[in-house]
C-alpha cells in the first residue's frame, strides 16, 4: 500500500506515539492541581509550549492549545471580528479557496452582517498582497489568508501580505496548517498576527493543535468554563495529545531540509511522469508549493472512480469533489482556480510522505497513467471531445 493523503492527515511518528503512549499512563495528572501530580503535567504542558513556541519563532506564552485546526481558525476569525465590530468596523478580506473552516466561519459572520471580500485566486493558485492592499478599507478589522493550500498546495506570498497588513493596521490571521511542519515558518519574519495549526497534519496526534496569538493581540474564547490557557480556552488540557504533538513538530521542524531534499524530487518525477498524459494539467505553481502536493486534473474522467481505481492497486489517494455533502460539487478550490466544472470533477490530489521511494512513484505514475486511459475507454464525455462534438478545454 502506498499512502499518497497525507494533506487529509498523517501518520504519526514513533516518537509522537512513544511520548503519548507513556503519558497516558504516567502523568495523568490535571495541570491545574497544586499536588505533585498535577505540577508534574503541568511541567510538560509547559515544556510542548516552549517547544511549539521555538518551531514557529514566537514567545510561549503567545501559544493557545486548541482541539485542533478548526477550532484554531474559529477561535482567531470570530475574535477579531468581535474586536473589529466593537470599533465599528466590520469587514474582512480573505480568499475564495480558503478551508472551510475558514469559509464557513466567514459565512456565519456575514449573516451577522459583517462584509467579506473573498479576493480572486489566479491560475497559479496565489494571491498577491497587491490584491489585499487594494481591498483594505477603514473599516477592515482582519485579512484571513491561508499559507498553503490544502488541496493543491500553493504557498501564498505571507510575508508580504503581514506587511502590507502591519502597515495598515489591520490584524492578519493565517491558516498554517498544511505549512507547519512541512516549510519553514516563523511569525516574526512573517508579520503574523494570529496563525492556526494542527498536531494530525505532521505526524502528531488528531483532535489536538494551536493558535498562535501575538502579545498585544486581544483573544475571546470559544468555550466558556476554567481558566486555563490563561482564560483563552477553558477545559482541561490534553496533556499527552499536547506534548505529543510537540515532539512531532519539533521531529519535522528539525528535520525540514531533509524532508524537502527527499521530496521535491520526487514530487516533481510524479508531476512530469503524469504530465506525459494527455489533456491533462497539474493545478496550482510549479514552483511555490509544497514539497508533498501533487494535483491533475484530466479531461473526460470522474474524480471518485479514479480514486477506487487507485485504492485496488494499492494507493491512497483524493480527490477535489466534495462528496460529504451528497451532492457531487466540484472541489471550490479548482473552480477559484478558473477549472470549469467538468475539468474539476477529474481531478487528483496525492500527497506524499517522507517513507515514499522513487519505486513507489514510478508505480503511482503507472497506475494513474493506466486508470485515466481505462476510465476514458467507456467515458461519454470522452467520446465526444474525441469525436469533435466538444472542445478539449486542456
Ligand atoms: C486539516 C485542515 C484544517 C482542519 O484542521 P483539523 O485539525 O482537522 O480541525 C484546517 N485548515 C486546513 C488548511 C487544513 O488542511
């Protein structure tokens, strides 16, 4: 089995495991109670922060731990939103190929009246911080812009957007989650004020993550109760899901020089062995992407038969349509991207990870090539682009 989803999460590593395996049983503890107990998780709640804080270049004390990605995002957008409304200003600039976690937030406060500016994505799969000068207004109180895209791995000019944010005053929130732990980050080059991540996405623990906040940036909490998190998000702390995911971030950060020597590779054999396909195009740049996406999308064919095509011969992969919602919607990403929706509904994502080799992508070269061809042997919409009846659009 090759598993090419690591953008839907990832396998954690032995050390993850070994730190959460032996705290479950060891220091289990509440971090707020004074007896040794207690003192002693709290030691090691203490010690993830610090570690997280290092990986990203921020102060521990600027580190919230969350149950993950989603909350991260939810937590830093509806807190500026509240901030911003109470100074009368209610309008946020963000992408239209943001996480939904993002978007759906984003939603919520429209239909409490804020207005949202979803700035266009080019082809390349960018946005430019031009784009976000020009919709800066008086009233903007957040820019929430993804670092890189989950779907087809673009990264986005984050520091340059952090400047022109910081030179307008207006607070600047990132969601980091497929960047962290895959390139380099760091919230002080990067002019961040508020940035989200999640333990699952490198190799740590699901169900646990953090927002970063910048001191001086004011956060409310989502979940009323404890103190703990200094008041920003009560309920006790996932101690072991917390120090594990710190061991793994620490494991990936220190490791991010040979994780890219590994993949860009490697990658890049994938992209130009699926590129010999015709009537096919890779989605997003090239070049500023990270190390583990691929994404095709090809002409005549269905996105969901590919990927149970590919699960017979072994490989894990996803594609863009979002099927969850019983209707078969092409993926939001590819259609900000400018792909029309028949070009979307056939597209791939493979995302690899560190134990792939090079045998494992001449395979998923192989077989990719094999599937598109069987699947447009019966393919009516095929017929008809061979036939003439229709224009190839790739
Ligand atoms: C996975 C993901 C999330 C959600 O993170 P969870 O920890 O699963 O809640 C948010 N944003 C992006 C870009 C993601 O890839």
């Amino acid at each position: 089995m090759i598993y090419a989803d690591n953008a839907a999460t990832t396998r954690m590593s032995d050390a993850a495991v070994k730190t959460l395996t032996s705290l479950l049983s060891d220091t289990y503890g509440n971090p707020s109670s004074l007896y040794e107990f207690g003192q002693k998780a709290k030691e090691v709640l203490e010690q993830a922060r610090r570690d997280v804080a290092d990986a990203i270049g921020a102060q521990p004390n600027e580190i919230i731990f969350t149950s993950g990605g989603s909350e991260a995002d939810n937590q830093a957008i509806l807190s500026a939103a509240k901030m911003g409304e109470g100074r009368g200003k209610k309008h946020i600039i963000s992408t239209a190929f943001e996480h939904h976690a993002v978007l759906h937030t984003l939603n919520k406060l429209k239909k409490e009246g804020f207005e949202i500016t979803l700035l266009d994505v080019h082809e390349n799969g960018l946005v430019t911080a031009r784009q976000v000068e020009e919709a800066i207004r008086e009233d903007t109180c957040l820019v929430t812009i993804m670092y890189a895209n989950n779907e087809i791995g673009t990264i986005q000019p984050i520091r340059e957007i952090g400047e022109v944010c910081r030179k307008h005053n207006v607070t600047f929130h990132t969601d980091a989650v497929q960047a962290v732990g895959h390139i380099r980050v760091n919230v002080v080059d990067d002019n961040i004020d508020m940035l989200s991540a999640s333990g699952h996405k490198f190799h740590g623990p699901k169900g646990v993550g953090f927002l970063y906040v910048k001191k001086g940036i004011r956060i409310f909490n989502l979940i009323e109760g404890g103190a703990q998190e200094k008041g920003r998000r009560a309920g006790t702390e996932n101690v072991p899901g917390i120090a594990s995911m710190a061991t793994a971030l620490k494991e990936s950060v220190g490791n991010l020089d040979g994780y890219k020597a590994k993949l860009l590779p490697i990658r890049d054999r994938i992209i130009k062995g699926i590129s010999e396909i015709p009537h096919s195009a890779l989605n997003g740049d090239a070049v500023s992407r990270v190390p583990s996406n691929i994404n095709f999308c090809f002409e005549g064919i269905e996105g969901e038969s590919l990927l149970l095509l590919l699960d017979d011969k072994g490989i894990a992969a996803s594609s863009g349509s979002a099927c969850t919602s019983g209707s078969l919607d092409p993926s939001h990403v590819l259609l900000a991207i400018g792909r029309v929706h028949d070009v979307a509904h056939g597209s791939l994502r493979l995302s690899i990870g560190e134990d792939i080799t090079e045998e494992d992508a001449d395979y998923i070269v192989k077989s990719v090539k094999e599937v598109v061809e069987y699947l447009r042997g019966f393919s009516p919409v095929w017929r008809d682009l061979v036939n003439g009846k229709k224009d190839f659009i790739l």
